[in-house]
C-alpha cells in the first residue's frame, strides 16, 4: 500500500513510491475500453484474494 505521506504527484515521485513497495504480484492492463470493464474488475477480484492490500495505478497518456 502506497504511504500517505508520499502519494506522487509526478513520474519520479511515482517511481520512488513503487520501488519503496513490496510488490509480489503485478497485472498490467494496456489499452483499457470501457467495453472489458468486466475483465478489469476481475483481475482486481483475483488480486485481492488472500493476504496483502492491492494498489491500483492508472495512467493516461
């Protein structure tokens, strides 16, 4: 879970912010629709079973 006191408000800080996390799992969904809405909520689900928090990064570019 990201700190409070470092949320980023620019690439560096989001940068710094991820390498201070323990990351065991990571999904990345490239080119997201609003049509696969479905397939987004299900890999959120899926990370969320068992233990640890999930963080959610969006980007627009």
């Amino acid at each position: 879970m990201m700190l409070e006191h470092l949320l980023p408000k620019s690439k560096t800080d989001l940068v710094r912010v991820m390498q201070q996390m323990r990351i065991s799992k990571i999904e990345i969904v490239d080119g997201y629709v609003a049509a696969n809405e479905h397939e987004l909520l299900q890999a959120a689900n899926d990370m969320s079973a068992g233990l640890g928090d999930v963080t959610i990064i969006m980007v627009r570019s």
